[in-house]
C-alpha cells in the first residue's frame, strides 16, 4: 500500500517518465496515448506521439525552418501567406505509423485554404479574413495495420487521438493617417480672411505587430530576375537588392484596400450636416494614382469675419477604407466581399482669433483698420514692434494687433453690453460687431394673412447655448399686443379658412387672392368665389424652444431655450398670425434682402437681421476629445503650411484655452478697439485688459 502512494506521489510531482501516465477519472487516457492490455482499468497509459509544427519560411522575409508549441497565435496580415506543417513526433513505433488527418470534423478549414495528405496547410490571408481567428488542428490518427507495433493484443487497441494546432489571427488593414498630418488634439491658429490648408495623409496599414510579411506574386525584371515583393505594414520593397528599380514590382505590393477620409459631423463644432466649418471643403489632391499609397486629403478653410471667435472651431476626421470587392486568385479570379473596420479618428480645434489679423499682400495699416472700424493710429499703438519711421511698412504674413482682449468676469455677465461697452468707452454696435459669438443669425420670412403676418424665423448660433439661456431680437418694424407662449418649429398641420370677401370680380378660380392674403381663389360648395387661405395654427411644444414671448414697448421677440444647443445648429420658429403681429404701415412686406447691420432702413422688412444672445464668462466645449494642456500647438506660414509643436508657455488667451481643455469649457474674451485719446481708460495699447468692477 505505500509503495502504491508513493507511485502515485511521484506521478503528481511529475518524477515518473512522461511515457507512463495514468488515466483520468474519465477512464480514457489523455490526448497523445494509447492503451492496449485486455482487461487494465484504469488503463496503463502510453505516449505514443508530440506535436510537430513547422514553418518553412514561405511567408517570412527568409526560410529558416521555425517551430511552434501546440496552439500558439500567429498574427498573418492580410495578404500574408502561411505554409505550415501540423504534424507530430513519433514516441513509440515508426513515423511513418501516424497519419495527420487536416479534414477533420472536430475542426474546419478557412475558405480558400488547402492541405496536402502529409499535413502541409496552406492560407493566404484576404480581405474577408480580416479580423478574424482561426483554429487549424490535424488530427494524428494511427494507421489500423500499425496497431501490432504497438501492443501485443491489437484487437484490444485504444488510443486517444492527439490534436496539433495551430491558432491564425488575421489582421486587418485599417486607415491610418501618417506622414505630416497634424497630430490628434492640435490646436490650430488660423486668421480671418487667410486660407487654411491642412494636408490629411491617409493610409491602408496593419498597425499591430505581426510575425510576418506578406509576399506578392513575382514580377519579371529588365535583367531577368524574378522578383517577390515583400511588405510589411505600410512598408513595400522588394527582396533582392537586384530587383529595386529595375521592375514595376513596387507597383504590384499586396496594398490594402483604397483609403478616404470622411468629417464626422456628429463630433465636429459648429454643427453642420457635412461636418465641416461654413465655407470649408474636403477634397482628394489630384494627380494621385488609385494604387499609390498613402493618399493626401486636403481640408481648405477661409474664414470669414463673422466665424472669428475664442471658441475654436473643432473638425473631426474619420479614414475609412473602400469596401467592397477583391479578386482572391490573382488578377482575372473571382472576387470576395469584405467590410473593413471603422479607421484612424483623429480630431483637430481651430482658434480664429478676434483681435489678431494676418496682413494680406499688398494691405496697408489704414487697410487693415478699416476693417476692424478702427484708424492706422490706434493700430500702431497696439503694436510697438512697427518701425516708428515707416508705420505703413507692414509685409504680407505679418500678424497685426487690432485691439486689446478683455476676459470676461461673472460681474460682466450680469451687467450686460451696455455697461461692459459704456466701461470701456465704446459703443455697444462696435462691441458687438468686433465679437461675433455675442450675436446670432437670423433669417425672416413673412405670410401675409389679413392685417396680420405669420413670420417664419431660422436662427443660426455662433456659440453653444445652455438650457434657460434667452436669445432676443429686436425688430422695430412689426407692432402687435404683447404675448407670451409656445411657438411650434413648423407648420406640418396646416388648416385651410374660406374668405368671401377677398377675391375680387373678375378673378378666376386658381388665381392667387388678393394683396395680403396667401392661398388661391376658388368656389364654395354655393358657388361664391372666395379666398381659401393655409393657416398654421401656432400651437404645440418646440424641440429646443420652451417658449416665446413678444414685447410691444421694445419691439423685442425672445426665445427661451429648454435644452442645450449646440454652436451652429440652425433653430426654427414660426409665429402664427393668429399672434397678432403686424407691419408697420410705412414697411412693405415683399420686400427682398438687406443689410443686416441696418435692420430699420425705412420701407423694407428685412430678410435677416442680428439676434443678441447672453455674455457669459465660460462656456462648454465637449469637443476637445481628449485635449489638454500639453496639446500641440501648430501654426500657419504664409504659404498654407502648418508648423506643430509641444506648446512651452503661450500666454494670453492661448494658455487659459489649452489649461480648460480638460475641464472641457472655454474661457470667453472681448475684443475691443479702445478710443485713442480718452480719459477714464485703465487699459494699455499692446497689452489684455483686466477692469475690476467699480466699489460700492
């Protein structure tokens, strides 16, 4: 009995020869062994084999043989080819007694792979593999009329049949960007009225680590050589020094599928449905080759006076790869369908800035002042560095100070912009004028139905909006009781009201009714020629809108938000004319566009207007994506080229948006064009302003 523990003891402890092992309590012995004498339970277990794989190099840079432990992962990319031996050691008996059987049902093959009856398995990595993982296992049967080798009972012969295998990961090509794209999170400077140009290379790449190259079919040399292509990732070249450049091989490299690149509107800010900045355009470089890679996308943006901000404007950028079909047995084979993953994300922020400006060839100090509703005087005290003895000698490229940047403070948002502008001795329309982001656009249009107008509204925002915040308009044309209450965003359910008294003898059914009424004339079911008017009812609840109200002393329409709304989303309303506003009798109503800085101009009811929204001291930014203050801050040169780099200390306004990028919120600041000569200013030309409120 103890020499029977002790047995046992050994065989735990691993002391006994692998060759004898007992059986488990399943009464089989395990993968690899075999048992042969009539009547042994537990069985004595006997190795009979190991597992064997080798690689012979086919899809390796050189051919050295390489061998594997049972199950391990090869990572292949696609377009790899793997030529491998699953097969086994012999322990007892002949080799030549153990035959691996690929074909098994225990496991399948991948589509378009072969094997041979010796156990050679043979897969070239496509586009259809990508992503997935493969189990290849043979099956090491021993031969029937071998049996006799390995017991002297062979019709009482068992064994457990030994599995080799090996495990396949395809990798995919995914959409990269590379090169001398702008790196995730940049923060951008770019000006008002230069062109931004930004170079987006993309390609098709295998971005993780593989245990091999893929190797392209040869191609014939001007010298004779046969030449393989080798590519690793984005890397292409040939395998022998002999054959680079002397063949088109680099041309026939197993590239991955076409790269594009696509803006993603839903992280893109300001909102808009193709997901780039108004005015902006994403187009492919011409004069690239569907075959070369990588391939350069470029982004081009002009911004215009209205889009400068301290709110960066935040692109996103997704690559995609073309999907579809590939041919999968050389050039004229048949084709195989395959979806690739989604591709590289990369995000950048572009800050406008209000109270810079890049001087164009060709422009002037007075130039440059008439713009910003300043003189080539104050424009010159805001930069000391222009030579006293020329102030004019300003060159193509150089970037202007145009007024002094005022952070906004939690007493400035309750006083407003009367007071804030009355504190810095300018006007209340300068102000608002120089900062864009205080003020929405808005586009009119009106319906005449009666005496009074049903007026649709589209209010474009040059900020994000939080719930509660109010945008006001002034619109000192239109007159009316005042009111408070819901406004629908369209007018989806319109009702038809007859009028009688509107179409005038002589007017023929189908002809449009009278001046001030919309709709046709048409019949009655008496046979009275009337007026059939569309009517929108004016009621049901806004997406965006909680309510309105109209106030006849100001002539001010207000909209109260009831949610957060993003920079650039387009807000519509529409006021029923069963509100009661009207024109005022000296305004014509078809009247076209004017300008919108002159809303009141006599005789016309214009087609856009200003809308004033709320100072705030912060506001959200929930598209920084991972930004912070060790974000790279790039650059534009004169030619369009962008210049990155890890920011040191910035200052001003740059340093207060990279520190709050964290915190995703945005730091709000005012430029202003202070009066050259006044008293009362505690601000100095060529530096920020900082007024603390006045004492009690």
């Amino acid at each position: 009995m103890a020499a029977a523990w002790l047995a046992v003891a050994a065989a735990v402890c691993g002391l006994l020869p692998a060759a004898r092992v007992r059986a488990d309590g399943s009464g089989l012995c395990p993968p690899g062994h075999f048992w042969g004498r009539a009547g042994s339970d537990p069985p004595s277990c006997k190795q009979y084999a190991t597992p064997s794989i080798v690689d012979f190099g086919s899809f390796k840079a050189n051919t050295v043989v390489q061998r594997f432990a049972n199950n391990q992962l090869l990572q292949v990319p696609v377009g790899g080819e793997l030529y491998i031996k699953l097969s086994s050691n012999r322990i007892t008996g002949a080799q030549s007694d153990l035959v691996p059987v690929l074909n098994n049902e225990e496991y399948g093959l991948p589509e378009f792979s072969s094997h041979t009856a010796d156990g050679w398995f043979h897969m070239k990595a496509r586009q259809a593999h990508g992503g997935e993982e493969y189990k290849v296992c043979a099956r090491i049967d021993i031969k029937p009329e071998a049996y006799a080798s390995f017991t002297s009972e062979p019709q009482t012969f068992k064994y457990n049949k030994l599995f080799t295998c090996i495990r396949i990961r395809v990798l995919p090509h995914t959409a990269t960007f590379v090169a001398n794209t702008p790196p995730q999170n940049a923060l951008i400077q770019a000006y008002f009225g230069e062109s931004l140009s930004l170079d987006l290379v993309i390609n098709s790449t295998i971005t993780k680590e593989v245990d091999g190259v893929a190797l392209a079919d040869p191609c014939q040399s001007k010298n004779g050589n046969v030449c393989y292509i080798l590519s690793a990732g984005s890397e292409c070249k040939c395998s022998i020094a002999a054959c680079t450049g002397e063949c088109l091989c680099l041309q026939d490299c197993a590239q991955g599928p076409y790269p594009s690149i696509q803006a993603v509107a839903a992280m893109s800010s300001p909102v808009k449905a193709d997901g780039l900045p108004e005015g902006a355009s994403l187009q492919l470089v011409p004069g690239q080759l569907p075959l070369h890679r990588p391939q350069t996308w470029r982004f081009t943006w002009r911004p215009r006076f209205d889009q400068r901000s301290s709110v960066p404007t935040s692109v996103c950028f997704q690559g995609h790869l073309m999907t579809g079909e590939v041919m999968v047995q050389g050039r004229h084979g048949p084709s195989e369908s395959y979806a690739p993953l989604p591709g590289e994300l990369r995000c950048f922020r572009i800050l406008v800035p209000k109270c810079y400006h890049q001087v164009k060839d060709g422009e002037t100090l007075q130039d440059v002042a008439r713009i910003y509703r300043s003189d080539w005087l104050g424009l010159l005290h805001n930069n000391p560095n222009l030579p006293g003895s020329n102030p004019s000698a300003v060159i193509g490229g150089q970037i202007l100070r145009v007024g002094v940047s005022h952070m906004l403070q939690a007493h400035d948002v309750m006083d407003g912009v009367a007071v804030i502008a009355s504190r810095f001795l300018v006007s209340p329309e300068d102000m608002l004028f120089l900062n864009p982001e205080l003020q929405a656009h808005v586009s009119l249009g009106y319906h005449p139905h009666g005496s009074t107008y049903q007026v649709d509204l589209t209010v474009v925002l040059r900020r994000i909006m939080s719930e509660g915040e109010a945008i006001s308009l002034s619109l000192p044309f239109l007159n009316g009781a005042s009111w408070e209450g819901q406004v629908p965003e369209s007018c989806t359910d319109l009702h038809y009201v007859w009028n009688a008294h509107v179409c005038q003898v002589g007017q023929a059914p189908g002809e449009e009714c009278g001046a001030g009424h919309a709709g046709t004339c048409t019949y009655d079911h008496v046979g009275v020629l009337g007026c059939n008017e569309p009517v929108c009812p004016g009621v049901g609840e806004h997406p965006h809108v909680g309510k309105a109200s109209w106030d006849l002393h100001t002539h001010t329409l207000t909209l109260f938000l009831a949610k957060e709304v993003e920079k650039g989303s387009k807000i519509s309303a529409v006021i029923a004319a069963s509100r009661g506003l009207q024109l005022e009798p000296e305004v014509q109503s078809t009247a076209g566009p004017m300008d919108a800085d002159r809303p009141n101009m006599r005789g016309h009811a214009p087609s856009h207007v200003l809308a004033e929204v709320p100072i705030r001291d912060w506001v959200p930014d929930k598209h920084v994506y991972g930004a912070s203050s060790r974000s790279p801050l790039c650059s534009v040169d004169k030619a369009g080229r962008v210049h990155c780099a890890s920011p040191a200390t910035p200052g001003g306004h740059l340093e207060r948006l990279l520190a709050s990028a964290a915190d995703q919120r945005v730091p709000m600041e005012l430029c202003l064009v202070l009066p050259l000569c006044a008293d009362g200013l505690a601000c100095a030309y060529g530096s920020d302003c900082s007024i603390e409120p006045p004492r009690a």
